[in-house]
C-alpha cells in the first residue's frame, strides 16, 4: 500500500510513518519542514515532498499517485497560533480543503486528523463524538487554532456524509518523544524545565486532569484505521484512560528524573483560566466498536523517553 502523510516529519507523523515503513508499505510525506524534522524519517525509505499543504494542486498530484491519505500537516504551538491567528487559520483550513477535495474527486481512502479541541472547554468528561460545542466557547489565544479545526472537521464530515471514504480522527493528549517544548504540550514542557532545574509550574491548583495516549500506540491505531477502505463513522476519538492530574504527572517527571526541583502552583494568566479545562477525557467506545483498544500508559517509561529526546535535540543544535 502506498500511502501520503501529511506533516509527516512533525510529532505524531513521524511516528506514523516508521510504523508504515516497518510493515512495508510505501510512504510519501508532504512537509513544508516549518516545525518538522526531516532527520525523524528514513529517507532511504520514504519519498519527502517539501511543500505547503495549502498548494492544492501539489496535494491533488500527490493524492493521485496513492491509496490512502492521512491528513496530520498543521499549525502547532500555542505561541505560533497566538502570533499568527491569521495564518493558523488560513493554513489549516485551506490545507483540509485541499487534501478532503483531492481526497473525494480521486475516492481515496483517508483519515484526517484534527483535535480534541474541537469539543471546546465545557465539554463533558468522557466526551462522545456526538457532542456539539457552540463555537463561543473558544477564548482569544486560542480561538483561530479552535475555529479553524473544527472547520476541517466539519468539511471531512460533509465529506463523509456524500460518501466520500473519509474518517475524521480527533486525538486526546498524545504523549512520547520528539514532542516539542514549544508545542503546548504539558509533558515536554514539564520535563524540558526539570532537566535545566527549573520549577514545574502547575497552574490553578493543579486537580485539572488529563487522559493520556503514548504516540506509539496513537501511531499503531492509525495504521490500523487505514487498513480500511470504508468508514461505517464519520468521526472518532484517539485517546487514552489513564487520567493523571497536572500535579500527579509533574511529581512523576521529578521522581523518573531523579532531579531536585520544586513543583509550585502558579496562578493561570486572564485568558488561559478563561480557558480552563477540569477533565478532558475521550469516549473511546467507538475506537473500540472499530477493534481497536488502547494499550495502559508507561508515564515513567515515556518521561524517560521525552528526556532522552530533548537532550538529544539540545545536543545537535
């Protein structure tokens, strides 16, 4: 099977594309390299268009060429989006458009991918795929990132929904290494400060709780999705159940780190206690309906791993 990857040298693209690699199939990556690293692919192996997800003819020649598609190429990191809402915005909505029309005029299976974050911040714990936010929800930081994935949610639905062969994958908290500092992500964050001995700052009082999901078991589900030519569900969840509380999982990093730091309770600015999320927690029955059960998470073995990421990173700069 020969398969495109969007943002494919990014966080969870590279390791989807390995795991493609290892079973045999042939993998395109389409990258325009601003956050990825072409150094996380075997390029003996994996054919790497450097381009822009938004040039609609570039994508259109590559979904032509192959099976399926899977549709990660983004715009990551909350100081990214708040820099440049215009461009979060444009990017990810018009690179959806791109990959979702080439995607149904050349009837290519594919599965796009977009965020947990298009449920919102009063969305229940677990949360279904039927739920339907009121797009007030979102708070000016990240307002263009919200807006703009559930744009690309709702056009890889309309798609679906006219019998266009296309899954909509909505990831919850995926943990592992090559996960940038800068990306927004909790856990890099928190290890990135123990190891240059800084205090971990958990915000409010740090009860808030996530559920979260090792990238190589997000990268195996993926795989697994694609080995379909048909999608009976227009959207799922990909996530994990082990909850963990900010304070829990900062108390953890200390102790697999073997580092003397403080963890401390800070106050959230304005618009990120605006923002505030109690539990975020997938409903995964249908992940489950589609014979795939997420595995337990090792946080001790992924905080090990996230460290040995860094450091190497840190190294080759």
């Amino acid at each position: 099977m020969r398969v495109l990857v969007t943002g494919g040298a990014g966080f969870l693209g590279s390791h989807l594309v390995a795991r493609l690699v290892a079973r045999g199939d042939e993998v395109v990556v389409l990258d325009d390299l601003s956050t990825g690293d072409p150094d996380a692919l075997d390029r003996t192996r994996v054919d790497l268009v450097v381009a822009d997800v938004t040039d609609a003819r570039r994508v259109d020649s590559c979904v032509a060429a192959v099976d399926r598609v899977v549709h990660l190429a983004s715009v990551v990191g909350v100081e990214r989006v708040a820099a440049e809402p215009e461009r979060t915005e444009f990017v990810i909505e018009r690179g959806a458009h791109a990959v979702i029309a080439a995607a149904a005029r050349h009837a290519v299976p594919s599965i796009v991918v977009t965020s947990s974050e298009v449920y919102g911040f009063r969305a229940p714990a677990p949360v279904s795929e039927t739920f339907e936010p009121v797009d007030v929800d979102a708070v000016a930081a990240r307002w263009s990132y919200v807006r703009a994935k559930r744009v690309a949610d709702r056009l890889a639905r309309a798609a679906h929904a006219v019998g266009t062969p296309i899954l909509t994958v909505r990831p919850f908290n995926i943990v592992g290494e090559r996960q940038r500092e800068d990306g927004g992500a909790v856990l890099p964050r928190f290890v990135a400060r123990a190891l240059r001995g800084e205090p971990l700052e958990v915000h409010g009082d740090g009860l808030q709780s996530r559920a979260f999901l090792d990238v190589r078991d997000a990268a195996s589900a993926l795989a697994t999705l694609l080995e379909r030519d048909r999608f009976a569900c227009d959207a799922v969840n990909l996530g994990g159940r082990d909850e963990w509380t900010m304070l829990e999982l900062a108390h953890e990093v200390v102790r697999v780190l073997a580092v003397d730091v403080p963890v401390v309770c800070v106050k959230p600015g304005a618009e990120r206690g605006m923002a505030e999320i109690r539990r975020r927690l997938p409903d995964l029955t249908r992940l489950e309906s589609l014979g795939i059960e997420p595995a337990p998470i090792d946080v001790a073995a992924v905080v090990a791993r996230v460290a040995a990421s860094l450091e190497a990173t840190a190294a080759a700069r």
